[in-house]
C-alpha cells in the first residue's frame, strides 16, 4: 500500500512539475513572434526589434487598470525613444470598442495589434489583464508584470531601466539557446 501511495504522490509531483515547467512564460523563455497586425495590416513580430527592449501588453477596453495602463506606456515609450518598443495587444474587444480606443489614444507612440480570436493571447498564456512582457534586446523574457498599479508601475521602470543601460547580448546567443 505505502509503495502505490508513494507512486501515485511522484506521478502527481511529475505531472505538476512538468505542466508548470511549460504552462507560463517566465524569465529566460523566448516568447511566441507572432504579435497580430496592425491598424494598417502590418504584421508584427517581437523578433523584428531585436537589439531594443520590447514591452507587449494584453489589454481589454472594459478592463480599468488597463485603461490607466496606456497612456503611461506611452510616455515611457515617449522618453526611451527607439531603444523602447511598446506593443499593446487587445484581447476579448469587439472590433469598434478596439477602434474607439485607438481614436482616443491615436497620438501615441505604441503599437496597436488586435487579437481577435485570442491565440496570441493564448500563446502568452494569459489569464488576466493587464499583463505585461518585458523582452530584452535578445528577444528573451526578462520580467512578466501582471496588473498595474504605482507599485507595479515602479517594478516595471526598475526593469526597463536594468535592461536600457546593460549591453545587448549578441543576437546569436539568444539564436543558440
């Protein structure tokens, strides 16, 4: 009886290890390319500002702290100039509360992709809004934020800032790994 019990408790511990080894993004993982497409029918992918820090945020209209969340991202994006990307993915919005949105933000520096049919939302594994990637200049997750708040919004500058004054890894390494 106790040899069953104690298999049954590591095939339990395997299953949930391994389901949460490859369940979430976390630091280190490099994260799906695919970000949608723009207003304008451009495709956008993470990999294509390698070498700059890339911000993607999934965001919903209905969602307040997102709401907050947008323009703040815009003047981060508006201080970091180039070095900053900032891609903001909205989830679960019909098609005119997306537009509406954008009007309202249409002097804004970031980039605007709409995920229709949730499967870039779903390849982030993303269960709450708003929820926020840092991607570092090797195309690599270096913070996961979730939320936003003014202690969220302090992680989140601690972060970008790490990452805008240390070197850019070489491409080929984040290729190799």
């Amino acid at each position: 009886m106790r040899t069953r019990r104690s298999s049954v408790l590591i095939l339990l511990a395997l299953c949930l290890a391994s389901a949460t080894s490859w369940a979430k993004l976390d630091r280190g993982i490099v994260p799906p390319d695919y970000l949608g497409k723009t207003p304008s029918r451009d495709e956008v992918r993470v990999s294509q500002f390698q070498g700059r820090v890339v911000l993607v945020t999934f965001w919903a209209s209905w969602c307040g702290p997102c709401r907050r969340e947008l323009p703040v991202l815009d003047a981060l994006k508006k201080t970091a100039g180039d070095r900053l990307e900032i891609v903001a993915v909205n989830v679960k919005d019909s098609t005119e509360d997306y537009r509406l949105i954008r009007r309202q933000l249409k002097k804004t520096g970031l980039i605007f992709t709409h995920d229709t049919d949730g499967a870039i939302s779903d390849g982030y594994d993303v269960k709450s809004y708003p929820n926020l990637y840092v991607i570092d200049q090797a195309g690599k997750i270096s913070a996961v934020h979730i939320g936003f708040g003014d202690e969220s919004l302090d992680r989140l500058l601690r972060d970008i800032n790490k990452l805008l004054v240390a070197p850019a890894a070489p491409a080929a390494t984040a290729a190799a790994n």
